[in-house]
C-alpha cells in the first residue's frame, strides 16, 4: 500500500487502508494466519501498476491445513447437521453484513480488479448478497426426505451435505463468482476451501471477518490465497475433497479435472467463451450498437460469455459499424476509482500484453481494423494497464474470431442468411453463450435455440436472472453450471434407505 498513489489513498475509506497496511493473512479454521513457509505475494492496482497489499502465499501444505480445517469443521461444526432454516440465518446475516459493508467491498474489488466503483457496488457486491439469500431459501424449501414408492418395501431417499466443497475462482469477478460458489455449498450443508487468484485475493479475505461476525461457525470457511501451479493444483489434487468448482480458462480446466478424476471427485467446470451476438436487419440498429458498445466494454471485456464475435447483417453493416464506433469512442477510460469510469483497465500488465499481442496476430493474420484499439495512456495513471477498445474484420479463422480474447475486442462479420450466421457462429470449439438480435421473436427464438451452447439470450446480452441455469458445453466447460435451483443439489448427495415390508 505504501506505494499506491498519495491522491488515491487520501480518498480511501480508513477501513480500507486499514486493511491493506500489514500483509493480509490466509483464513484457516477461523484464524488468520501466514502461510506456512511465511511467503506473500504482491497484489497491485491495475490501474496503477503499484502495489497494492502484501498477500499470504499459500503452498501445498496451506492447502492440506485448509482441507483438514474443512474436515474437520465436518464433524465438529455443527454446519453440516444443523437445520437448514438455521443455516440459512446466518446466511442471512452473511448477506446483510455484506450489504452494509458494501462500500468497502467495492472498493477493495474496484482496486483489486480495475472494474469501476460503480459496476462492483451496483453488480458484483449485491450479487454476491443476492445468490445467498437465494439459496438459502431455497435450502429450506426443498424436501430433505422422500418416500418412494415400492411394492413390498419401505423406501425413502435423503439428502445430505456432499462434504468438502473446493473451489478455484478467477480474477475477472472474484466476489461474484464467490458469492455463486459460496451460495449453493454453504446453504447445502458443505464445508469450504477458496483459492482466490492471484491476481485478485483481496474481496474473498475481506469478507472472512463479515463470515465470522455473521456466525458461520470457525472452519466452515478457509480461505487459501496462492498461485494456480502450487496452491490451485494442490487444491484439485487433494483426496480430502468431495467436490470442486472451476472457474477460469480450458488449458488449466483440464489439469484440474485431470486431477478430481484421479481422486473420482465430480467437478464443475466454467471455462471460457467466444460468444456471438447474431443481429438481423430489422434490429433497431442504434440501440443495439450501443448495448453491444456496453457488452464489450463491460469489465474491460474480461467477461467469458460476453459477446465478441458481432455477426451483422449485410444491409445494417456500415450504419452498424458507425454506431458502434461512435459509442465506444465515447466510452471514459480511467480508473476504476475515478468519477465518470466507464472502462477501467484489464487486471494486469500480462492481461494487457495478451490483449494488445492478440489484436497484431489477427491484423498479421489479414484482419483489418475498424477501430484499432491500442494501449491507452490516461493523465495521473501512467503506469496503468489501460487498453482501447478495437473492433476487427475478416476472415471467420482469424485468430481474433477463434480464440478467447478477453479484452474490449469485438470481431465483425457480415451474413446475408440465417443459415449462413448459424454456420459462422457454431464454427467456434466454445460454447457459453450467444444472443441474437431481431424483431421477430419467431426467428430469433429458433436462431437462438439453433446456436450451441450453454446460454442464449434473445435482444440482450449477458442476462444473469437467479435461476436460471448458467453454464457451458464443448469448450466451455460441464457439470451443470451454476446459478439454478439445480446447483444447490449438485452440493447433496443422496442416499436410499429401504427395509422389507412383506
Ligand atoms: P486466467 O488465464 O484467466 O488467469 P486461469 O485458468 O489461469 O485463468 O486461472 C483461473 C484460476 O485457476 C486462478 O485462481 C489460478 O490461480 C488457478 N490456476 C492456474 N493454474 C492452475 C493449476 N495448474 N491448477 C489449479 N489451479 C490453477
């Protein structure tokens, strides 16, 4: 912290400051503690590129103590037993806290992930509050014992808490994705173990003190921040787990489900996207330039199911193209903590050089550019990792329309037929999520229900409604996503129990 500019520190909230001060400590079995071998890490401020706090560097043997505490909080806590109605007060509580502290939370996430102020207190803190609440009532509306019914036996099947549940979050909404990992396990009875990335620990560490004070019993929760090759693999390999969700990118996803097989433990995994928004010719051409100029730009376009591949139909292309150009021309750069941010930065120097590497391969590949993005300087933050929004054009196998970019990059192509942009669409090996822009709900319904993959959405993009079922197939990832009714049983198990009647 003590190098993190002087202008923005004086405008943080003390709790904040307070917070980022001293090395923040890993969350096991209710202490704070360093990690075993006493590394930290260095998190920064990508919107400065200093330094933002130090951060206990799990290893191996963190992860082991983590699980352990997990274990054991299985047969000492209570947690699993106790009934779901008084889990979910405290879920309750959990949620209040969250919202009460919420200033804090989106501005340790503003300055964690880049995002702006605004997009964290108004999306990802409330989501987070939301999906507990969410669960926990759905957690006592759902029958624990059912009767079956069988000649000559007494048969029932019951439901209980699946165990360890272990979960591997990204850095592009680490405590929205905490709140829809924490959500469907805790209100299910399991117990925790968090691998935050990297990149982004500081939110999921913060909210261990809120879990304390809400009364999540000590061990319920461990938090392990770490690197993905030491502390995310020790956590994927670990036999004491019984379940784990993954979140992040395909390459990685296949060592961790490599692993949980290994171990015969199920696994959920949420990779990433390439998604297509289809528009037809008889969109309302201007509202639609300036939501796909939102979609792209949202979180800096580290959004895995965000749309960026826009197919356009041949007769709107140039009224399309300047459109878009117009409202991502009018897009503020800044950061994240800025007044008036509309796109901070992407969440490291790494993820900028990926962003600005993928745009020149695609332009060397033949892409031409509509607007050709850049990194972007912005006065007071120079050493900020700032890109420019781009839109290419080309062939449907450049790089840029095949490959997760993850970054304000949209590739454009022109479709005379429908068939034509279904084709183009299902070309990519991801399948997250799609959206198709007409008038006519008829088409657009069979467009939509004609594009693989995990979500569609019709005259919108990116909709996240609770309950409705949020996941990915081919490339994108299995195990049956997030978000639903569903997930909450994916958190149970269920045993039949029978004895002979006749
Ligand atoms: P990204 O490329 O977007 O950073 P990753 O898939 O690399 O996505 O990272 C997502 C999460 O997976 C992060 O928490 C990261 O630390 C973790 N991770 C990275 N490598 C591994 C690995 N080999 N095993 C387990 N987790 C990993």
């Amino acid at each position: 912290m003590s190098t993190t500019s002087q202008l923005l520190v004086s405008r943080l909230n003390p709790e904040v400051v307070a917070f980022l001060s001293t090395p923040v400590k890993m969350f096991i079995g209710g202490q704070w503690v360093d990690a075993a071998h006493h590394e930290t890490f260095t998190t920064r401020d990508p919107g400065t590129g200093e330094e933002l706090a130090q951060v206990a560097s799990g290893t191996a043997e963190d992860i082991d103590h983590a699980v352990t505490a997990a274990r054991h909080a299985l047969r000492t806590s209570g947690w699993p037993r106790m009934r779901a109605n008084d889990r979910a007060v405290i879920l309750h509580r959990l949620a209040d806290l969250v919202d009460k502290n919420a200033a804090i939370l989106a501005e340790l996430e503003s300055l964690d992930v880049g995002k702006p102020y605004a997009q964290a207190i108004g999306g990802d803190i409330p989501s987070f509050s939301a999906t507990l609440r969410y669960y926990a009532d759905l957690s006592v509306n759902i029958r624990q014992r059912e009767p079956i019914a069988v000649k000559g036996h007494e048969a029932y099947s019951a439901l209980f808490p699946a165990g360890v549940a272990a979960f591997i979050i990204p850095w592009n909404f680490p405590f929205l994705l905490l709140g829809w990992s924490l959500g469907p396990s805790l209100a299910a009875g399991c117990t925790v173990v968090v691998k935050p990335a990297e990149d982004t620990p500081l939110s999921t560490l913060y909210v261990t003190k809120l879990m304390q004070e809400a009364g999540v019993p000590d061990g319920v929760v461990n938090v392990v921040p770490g690197f993905g090759e030491t502390a995310g693999a020790a956590l994927a390999a670990h036999p004491g787990i019984n379940r784990m969700g993954f979140t992040g990118s395909p390459e990685v996803g296949r060592k961790v489900a490599a692993s949980c097989g290994a171990n015969l433990v199920p696994v959920k995994l949420e990779l990433g996207g390439k998604g297509a928004a289809v528009l037809f010719d008889d969109i309302d051409v201007d509202r639609t330039a300036r939501a796909l100029a939102g979609a792209i730009t949202l979180n800096t376009g580290q959004v895995c199911c965000t749309a960026t591949r826009w197919l356009v139909h041949e007769s709107i292309w140039d009224e399309f193209v300047n459109r878009s150009i117009g409202y991502l021309n009018s897009v503020r750069i800044g950061h994240g903590l800025a007044q008036d941010t509309g796109m901070g930065p992407v969440v490291s120097q790494k993820q900028q050089r990926r962003v600005l590497g993928y745009i020149e391969k695609g332009r060397k590949e033949g892409a031409s550019a509509l607007m050709a993005g850049g990194a972007a300087d912005v006065s007071g933050s120079p050493g900020g990792f700032y890109v420019k929004p781009a839109l290419l054009t080309g062939e449907p196998d450049n790089i840029c329309a095949r490959e997760e970019i993850f970054g304000p990059v949209a590739y454009l192509m022109p479709f005379r037929t429908e068939e034509q942009a279904v084709e183009l669409v299902n070309r990519s090996a991801y399948g997250l999520a799609n959206s198709v822009w007409s008038n006519d709900l008829e088409r657009a319904r069979r467009v939509a229900e004609s594009l693989v993959a995990g979500n569609g959405w019709i005259n919108a993009h990116n909709l996240f409604p609770q309950g409705v079922p949020y996941g990915g197939t081919n490339l994108s990832g299995f195990g049956g996503g997030v978000n639903a009714p569903s997930t909450l049983f994916d958190y149970l198990r269920s045993q039949s129990i029978v004895r002979p009647t006749g």
